[in-house]
C-alpha cells in the first residue's frame, strides 16, 4: 500500500520530528541542516570514538546487544 506523503508545518524550536514528516520532505531536511550548521565541529577524539563504534568486527557488536 503506497501513502502520500504530507507535510505538517513544525514550530521552530521543538524537538523531535515534524508530524507526518516523510524521508523526502523538503522541509525536514532543512531543519535538519539547520540544526547541524549550529552544532560545534567535531572534535578528534569525538571522531575517532565514532569511527571506532561503526568499525568494530560483528563478533563485538553481537556481545554488545
């Protein structure tokens, strides 16, 4: 079953996301740069911990969950 997407204008400044907001709506998008355009850069260490997390072998990451 195939929905249309729809949209529902979000007051600025609420968390989450939008009501009705789809992966292809335009609007959710922006926020959501807007959001990381605010955001302070990453540091290395910050990087490196992410790195780590997404790189480890799937035998760790089965323990983990």
């Amino acid at each position: 079953m195939v929905t249309q997407p729809h949209t529902t204008a979000a007051a600025e400044g609420v968390l989450g996301r939008p009501a009705g907001a789809t992966h292809g709506d335009a609007a959710y998008w922006a926020r959501i740069r807007r959001i990381v355009d605010q955001a302070p850069p990453l540091t290395d260490h910050q990087r490196a911990v992410i790195r780590a997390a997404f790189h480890q072998p799937a035998d760790q990451k089965e323990r983990a969950a």
